[in-house]
C-alpha cells in the first residue's frame, strides 16, 4: 500500500510538473494584461510539434548527436511558440484589450486554426503564406514612406490584399502542378506522431516494488529550471521589474515612461513561450497530436484559478495539489487505500478513471472557489480594485 501511495504521489507530481510549465504562462500573460488565451493548448502543440521535428533531424545525423536533440529543443520550442504569441499579440490581441468576451472568442479562432494548420501544413501551404506576406506587408512598409499614407491607408490595403491573395494562390496552383505530392503531402497529417526519449532518459531508479522514470525526473527537474529563471527575470531584470509595475497598476506605470505596449508583448511571448516549453515536456510521456495542448489547457486554466490569479506561488501549489489529486484518484489509489472502509472504497472506485477523477477534482475546486473564489493566494492592493 505505501509504495502504490508514493507511485502515486510521484506520478502526480510529475503530471503538475507539466501542468505548472504551461500555468506559468498563462499566470503570468492573465495576471498581466487579464487576457484568456484560449490557444494556450496549441502553443504547448507547437512546442511539441518542434520537439518532434529536432528529434527527426538529429536522427539524420545519428550517434551522439541524438542523445543530446532533447537539449536543443526545449529552447527552439521556446522561441517557435514565442515567436507565434508574438504574432498573436502584435496581429490580434493588442486590438481587443478590455474587451474579455472578443478576446476569448478570438483566441478560441485561433487555437482552430492553429490545429488545422498543423494537420494541412506543408511545403506548398508554406510557400503561399511566405508569399502572401512579403506581398502584403512588405508593400504595406514600401507605400508608408509616402506623406499620405495614413490618409489612404484603407484604399491602399484594399487594393494589395486581393492582389496579394491572387499572386500567392498562382504561384501555389503552378507548384501543385509542377511537383505535386512532393509540395502537397502534409508534413504531419491527422495522425498523431511519437518522440522517441534519447537513451539516457530511458529507464528509471528503482525504489522498492516500483521504479522513479528517468523522463519524469527530467521533467520535474525542467519545471525547477523554468521556475527559477521566471523568478529571477522577474524579480532581477529591469524588465521583470517594469513587468511587475505594469501589473500592479498599469496608469500608473504609463504615466512613468514605463513602454505599456512592449512590456504586454514581451509578457505574451514570454508566456508563449512556456507553453512551448510544456509541449515538449508532454512529448516526452506521450504522443503528439493536434488536440495534444486541449488535454491540459482546462487543468492549466484551473491551476491559475486555484492558486491566484498572476501569482506564480500560488500555481505551484496548486499545480502539484491538482496534479496530484487527479492521478491518485484516476489511478484507484485512493480506492485500495480505502480498502477497509467498504463505503469510501466504493466511492473512490466509482470515480477511478481518468475522466471521472476529473469530475471530481472540478467538484472540489468549485467547491474550495466558494470559500475562496480568489484562490489560495488573492490579489491583494489596487490590482483586486481593477
């Protein structure tokens, strides 16, 4: 029965160690500017997605080389999903601030699109979207240098978007002519694909009748390092200390000379990027799809809810409380430990699946949110005013 508990409490902290990865982001981009980024899951995808691809080039090259890919795709799944949120927030959410409703609805668009595009992408897709940009914006920085720009700025994009849109779907048509599946094969599909773990972090410790995962340790010990760094960035950078001010009252920072604007966009892909990095955590301990972020971005959303809304303390603790819950639960842990008392047995059998342990842990935040619905660590000051 103890070892069963301690297999439990560790796989249920491995689960928050992941969880935590991913609030992190999302305590620090909904404490900041309030924003609900419903495509939170789908940056974790794409950080998967780049895991998986380093993983394939560095099989080309073979040897050592492999060993060692998991090292240069934690930070390249960094910069690709932090590189999208900035997109994000550049092209549509710096538009909607203030307005909660849009911006879900938005997010939640985006996350769609995000998916299907990882489902279709391919060489042909690509070479559209590259050309339709260097069209659009490209003209767009070209036709600024004219003094009457902002006065014929509507006319102007009126005029480039259907040209743009017409030149990069000729240039698509003449290569799905001329190479076909070479340009049109998707380079992912519907299909979920798998990262295979380096040799090293294959295995685990043995500990009495059970064994501590070599992956999940890795895990654990990535969430350590991703937790230290956003705790120094934040409390001893210049800009983690105008991130805190923005946070705290965001008039007031402005009023300062604080750059409001730069500092929401930094947030976003710093957030962003987190989520990558928790993508290619999840890599690790199972298959990558294109639904891969929605298994966690309801269980994210709750780990900010319960520990306090940009309070990364707080996410931590909530991180390894629901983590752990959900697996000692869903795993029936708490059903043979109960094993003598028939009544409980029974009850923790009842809800000893994965889905049903969720049931119930959703039971138990609603629960604890009535008593206190700021979470386990409230805003506190001017930030609750707001």
């Amino acid at each position: 029965m103890l070892s069963g508990l301690l297999d439990g409490l560790f796989n249920g902290i491995s689960i928050g160690a992941v969880l935590l990865i991913a609030a992190l982001g999302l305590a620090i981009i909904f404490g900041l500017m309030g924003v609900i980024n419903m495509a939170h899951g789908e940056l974790m995808m794409l950080g998967a997605y780049t895991t998986f691809v380093v993983q394939n080039v560095f099989k080309g090259i073979g040897g050592f080389a492999f060993e060692m890919y998991i090292l240069f795709a934690i930070p390249l799944a960094f910069l690709v999903a932090a590189l999208v949120g900035l997109i994000l927030e550049r092209g549509v959410i710096r538009y909607l601030y203030g307005r909660p409703l849009e911006t879900l609805l938005a997010t939640w668009g985006v996350s769609l699109i995000l998916q299907q595009f990882v489902r279709s992408v391919s060489w042909l897709l690509v070479t559209g979207i590259v050309v339709f940009c260097l069209l659009f914006f490209g003209g767009l920085q070209v036709l600024k240098r004219r003094p009457d720009f902002d006065r014929t700025r509507s006319t102007f994009i009126a005029i480039i978007l259907p040209l743009s849109l017409g030149i990069s779907w000729a240039v698509s048509a003449v290569l799905s002519e001329t190479y076909k599946l070479a340009v049109t094969q998707p380079w992912f599909g519907a299909q979920n694909v798998d990262v295979t773990a380096p040799a090293w972090l294959r295995g685990g410790i043995p500990l009495g009748n059970f064994q501590l995962p070599y992956a999940r340790l890795f895990i654990i010990a990535l969430t350590g390092v991703c937790l230290a760094g956003i705790y120094l960035f934040l409390q001893k950078s210049v800009w983690g200390l105008r991130i805190r001010a923005v946070t705290q009252n965001r008039s007031m920072s402005a009023c300062l000379g604080i750059p409001t604007e730069k500092v929401d966009a930094l947030t976003f892909a710093l957030g962003s990027g987190l989520a990558g990095v928790a993508g290619c955590a999840i890599s690790l301990i199972g298959s990558v799809g294109s639904n891969t972020g929605q298994n966690y971005i309801v269980d994210t959303f709750m780990v900010v809810v319960v520990g306090g809304v940009g309070k990364i303390m707080g996410s931590v603790v909530a991180a390894m409380a629901i983590g752990t819950a959900n697996y000692l639960i869903g795993s029936g842990t708490l059903a043979i430990m109960f094993a003598p008392v028939k009544p409980l047995a029974d009850f923790f059998t009842f809800f000893a699946t994965t889905s049903m342990a969720k049931v119930m842990v959703f039971a138990l935040i609603m629960a604890f949110l009535q008593v206190k619905p700021g979470g386990i660590f409230p805003q506190k000051g001017r930030t609750v005013e707001n």
